[in-house]
C-alpha cells in the first residue's frame, strides 16, 4: 500500500495530482475524527478569536498564527462572529482549522502522519529526508465553510528547489456540494506563480494572484478514506460549502530536506528541526 505503480506515476506527473481511494482505514479515520471531537470540546473560543482567511491574509499576521506550527491551534470561519463579536453558532460549527503540529502531537494523527504507507508513497515519490512541515484538520462547515482562493502548496513550504508535496485525506465524502478540491490539470508543469513571505510586519504574497479561468478547473470528488496528493505547483482550490453536511479532511505538506534549502522567510519557523520519516 502506497508504492505507487507506474501507472499512477505517470498520472501524477502529467496532471499535477493523483488520487489513492480507500487510503486510510475506518479505523484510523474514527480515530482522528474522534480526537479532534473531543480537542474541539476541551477548547475554550474565549481564549483566541484568531480568523482564518484565504482571502484576507492581514489577518494571520498575529502571533496565534506564527506560534501554531508547534503547537495545537484553532482557528476560526470568517462567518462565524456576529457583529457583537459573538459566535453565531455552537464553537464545533464556528472552526475552519486546527493546526499545525496534530501530526507531532496528537497520537491517532501522528499514528497516520507517520505510518509506513504514507512513508512509502512518499519514497515512491523520490523523497530523500522528508519531513511533515505541517498538519491541518480541516472541518469545511456546512453553511459557513469558506472558500479555498486558487493557490499553490509551494507558496507557502518554499525550498530551494521546490519539493513540497500535499497529501490529502478525506475523512467525510467530498464532493461538488460540499466543498470539494478543484484543480487545474497539468497546471504544475507551469512552474510557481507567487510566494508567500514573512517579514517583521507580517506576513504577504509577493505578488497579486494571476485571474484562472473556472471552465479550466475540474473537480475531484473522492469517497471517505480517499487521499489526495498534490504536486507543489498544482494550482487547486475548493469552494464554499453549500450542503448541509460537513466536509472534514485532514492535510498533511511535506518537503525534502537533502538537495534542497528550506526558505529562511517561509512564515514557519521552527524552534526544533522536524523528524524525518524515514532517511534513504
């Protein structure tokens, strides 16, 4: 499991991303929803009303955002404050994210995160001394779940070549309705459009987003279980969650660390070097 075969190679590096139904367990999925049920019941919405947004990237300037790459943060839907600065909605309905570090801390994540068909599809991959650079449980509410704006993985987790890989793994069916993935077949082979830097005011693009034309993109609807990997480059995004049921997924961005230089004003900045997966 997870050796991939020529044939998915060949997909992958022709259209930018590949998809490996039946990935993960019931198992392993019940697990990591479960622990995140009860992450989300333990914590208090008083203590940050840190926003997440895509969109307005003024707003992860806070220390909340820096600080979560070694740590367990929530991080809420831009929708889920009233004007009196009050959740509109029950704190399990309010979140976009937790992130960064669940696959370092939390067992039943760092179970996944670590486990050896992630690691052999990651070899399969040509990975040398890879490393999770960060995790996401993203909860996609009904309603309120934000849109994803095109991008690519590689803006953020820059190195010197470019070796940032996603791995996306559904843990609720995903489809059109509910907020999907979306992508720009083939897209990768166009190189990197823009990054996203860190400085001492903050953090910022170093340039606008390129306009995409939506007839280009085409949705990859996947069943519970499925994994999505996704080359660096690969321009995706995924729209507002217009059913009424959630779309949890749980993502994980790894890049290599022999031949290759992590970006000193990427926004994350680790106090401890990650462990590698494996050294090959």
């Amino acid at each position: 499991m997870g050796i991939l075969s020529p044939e998915q190679l060949q997909f992958f590096n022709s259209q930018g991303y590949l998809v490996i139904e039946s990935f993960a367990s019931s198992d392993e999925i019940e697990s990591m929803m479960q622990r995140m049920e009860q992450l989300v019941d333990e914590f208090d919405p008083s203590s940050t009303a840190s926003i997440f947004s895509t969109k307005n990237q003024q707003k992860l300037t806070d220390d909340y955002f820096f600080d979560s790459v070694e740590r367990i943060s929530f991080f809420f839907e831009e929708k889920a404050f009233g004007d009196d600065g009050k959740l509109k909605q029950p704190k399990q309905l309010s979140l976009n994210k937790v992130g960064h570090a669940l696959h370092e801390i939390e067992p039943a994540f760092k179970k996944f995160s670590s486990s050896e068909k992630v690691s052999s599809l990651i070899h399969s991959l040509g990975y040398k001394r890879p490393v999770v650079m960060q995790s996401m449980y993203i909860f996609k509410q009904p309603g309120i779940g934000g849109e994803v704006v095109p991008h690519q993985d590689n803006s953020f987790l820059y190195t010197e070549p470019q070796t940032c890989t996603g791995l996306w793994l559904a843990l609720e069916d995903a489809n059109i309705l509910n907020g999907c993935l979306w992508a720009i077949p083939g897209s990768h082979k166009n190189g990197l459009v823009r990054r996203f830097l860190r400085d001492k005011d903050g953090v910022k693009f170093d340039q606008p987003s390129p306009s995409y034309n939506q007839k280009d993109f085409v949705p990859i609807e996947v069943k519970a279980g499925s994994l999505v990997v996704i080359h660096g480059d690969l321009i995706h995004q995924s729209f507002e969650n217009q059913s009424q049921k959630s779309r949890h997924a749980y993502s994980l961005h790894v890049v290599d660390t022999v031949g290759c230089k992590w970006a000193p004003e990427n926004w994350i900045r680790r106090k401890v070097e990650p462990e590698p997966l494996f050294v090959s």
